[in-house]
C-alpha cells in the first residue's frame, strides 16, 4: 500500500484577500455615558463615519479595556463600532462580578440604545473573542429585538462546561484569571501566570486552601469565592448566567459566526453552540 507524500498530510493554508480599503473620515466619541436598566452607567467608546447618514452598528462588550483599532477600522468602512467596558470596569459605573445575570441586560439595554442613536440605522451586530464571546451569547439569549448577528471567537460554553470548571473540576488557570481580574483595572497579581509565564506560579499554588490563594496574591474578590464556594452546576449562581441548553439556545434567533481553535481553551463553546 502507498503512502502519501508528506507533503500532502498538510492543509493549504486559506487566501484571506485583502481587506476593504476606508471610505470615510472617523468621528471619535470616547466615555460616553449610557444608562442601564437600574441606571447604572457604562462607559462606551463610539466610533462612527463623519458622514450624514446612518450606518449599521458593531457592538464588543469587554471587561479588558479600551482599544481603537477594531473601532477605527470599521468605521472608516461605514460602520458605528461601540466598544463598551462592562459594569464594574474601567470606567463603567457598578460593581464588578464576570458571571453576574446582570450583564445578559446590560447587553440588552445597550443593543437598544445603539439601535436608537441617530446614526445607527438600527441594524446592530456583535463581535469579539474569549469573554467577549461570552457577553454575545448572554446578549443574544436575551433576544433584543435590534440585534442581528453575532461573531463570537473562541466563546466559552455555559461555567460549569469549559470555564471557569472543565466538566465540574475549577481549572488552575481560572485562579490566574480571576486574580488579574479581581478589581476595575487589570492587576499583575496572576497577569503573568493568565499568560504562562510567571516564575513564582507554582509558589503561588502551593497557597492552602485555594480558595485564599488569589487572597495571598493579593488579588482577591467576593466573586472568586462564589465561584469556588458554589461548586454544583445547580447552584442558583451559575444557573443565572447559564445561556445554552434547549430553553436558552431557543431564545437565540440570530444567526451567528463561530470562530474557535482545537488548541485553544475555550475550544468547547464553539462546536456546542454549532450544535445547539
């Protein structure tokens, strides 16, 4: 029996083509204040042409921080692009907690909002990678009506499936997270360890019991103890934020882009929600 050349064991890497070029000059409105159901405020950069008109709306709701690039980009290609600091961050009014039911409104209240500005023309799509994944799925789950497609990348599935527990086991690099995460801004407690690098990890893991590892670091959080104290896929603080299954993935009408990596440790989110 031949074998193939080894050549032929390889996949052809895809041509991406070149993107668009711009079209329009970029009106810049960072900060800006919207108001939430309870009248909390996030804070949201919005990018958009300088152009009369109105132009199809790009939301990416983030818990990482301001950046341009993604906004200058699709603005200068005739899109509004909102990117919003989720409740609790940055300059985002609120208390911060990554699995609180509330951002599944936020997300809501801010698709409506972007749908109604006077330069949308009220066609509103999502995008974004890894907890901003996340934020599209609890968005999507809550059917604002102006929402019309996602394009989430490497989206975690449901906590207790990949993250923060992997089938039921909280996972170490969980811990990391959460202590990078654990106030408005980003801390160095656990940064280095989230990315693989820090020497003193395996210090730190030593730290007994675990759930006072990220207190010990420096970097702890109400929020962290509930994840490590509602330990039950049952349990009522997980339950709240939960999006897939057959009563959440029904609500989801819009049609979405899954983009994920078999390498990647959000792999699962991906093939699930395809399925589901």
């Amino acid at each position: 029996m031949a074998l193939l050349p080894a050549t032929r064991l390889f996949a052809q890497a895809p041509e991406p083509g070149k993107p668009s070029s711009p079209q329009y000059e970029i009106v810049e409105l960072p900060g800006q204040k919207v108001a939430m159901e309870d009248g909390i405020r996030l804070s949201v950069d919005v990018y958009r042409p300088a152009a009369a008109g109105r132009f199809p709306v790009i939301v990416c709701i983030t818990p990482y921080g301001s950046t341009s690039g993604q906004g200058r980009f699709y603005a200068a290609r005739g899109y509004a692009y909102l990117m919003a600091n989720s409740r609790g961050r940055y300059d985002s009014e609120g208390d911060w907690s990554p699995y609180h039911p509330q951002h599944k409104r936020d997300g809501y209240a801010l698709i409506q909002w972007a749908a109604a500005q006077p330069w949308s023309n009220a066609n509103v799509g999502m995008e974004g990678a890894s907890y901003n994944g996340s934020t599209q799925w609890w968005t999507a789950s809550e059917a604002p009506p102006a929402l019309k497609a996602i394009i989430p990348f490497v989206a975690p599935p449901d906590a207790f499936e990949n993250t923060p527990y992997q089938n039921g086991v909280l996972q170490g690099w969980c811990f990391d997270w959460a202590a990078a995460h654990s106030g408005r801004v980003a801390k160095e407690a656990g940064v280095g360890a989230y990315h693989g690098w820090t020497p003193g990890r395996a210090d730190a893991l030593r730290n007994t019991p675990y759930i006072d590892l990220n207190r010990a670091r420096g970097a702890d959080a109400p929020w962290f103890r509930n994840w490590y104290t509602n330990n039950l896929s049952t349990d009522a603080f997980w339950r709240q934020i939960a999006y897939q299954g057959p009563k959440g993935w029904a609500k989801i009408k819009v049609p979405s882009l899954n983009v994920t990596g078999w390498f990647d440790a959000n792999h699962p989110g991906g093939p699930m929600n395809f399925v589901g």
